[in-house]
C-alpha cells in the first residue's frame, strides 16, 4: 500500500509539536498537543520562543 505524503500544513503542525516537546510542553491549557490547531500550537510555541 502506497503512503499518501504529508500536506505541508500538517508537516509545519508535526515540526511544532516536536520543538514543544523538546522544550517539555507535553500539554497547553490542560489539552494535549495533537488536539491542538495549528494556531494554538504556533501561539505556544512563539510565547516560549520569546520568553527564552
């Protein structure tokens, strides 16, 4: 079986959350990250960017 590629929405919203867990955010506003929309996880990640 063939595998379908990844859009590149989808592959920006995986990069997203593997940076957030290598800054140990396993979870925003009590949700986990796959839950989240691309937007959320964007928002979360640029927060942590610019605190660091």
């Amino acid at each position: 079986m063939e595998q379908i590629p990844e859009s590149k929405f989808e592959d920006k919203r995986s990069n997203v959350i593997e940076e957030l867990v290598a800054q140990n955010v396993f979870k925003i506003n009590g949700r986990q990250l796959y839950e989240l929309s691309l937007y959320e996880l964007m928002k979360e990640y640029t927060q942590k960017s610019l605190s660091s």
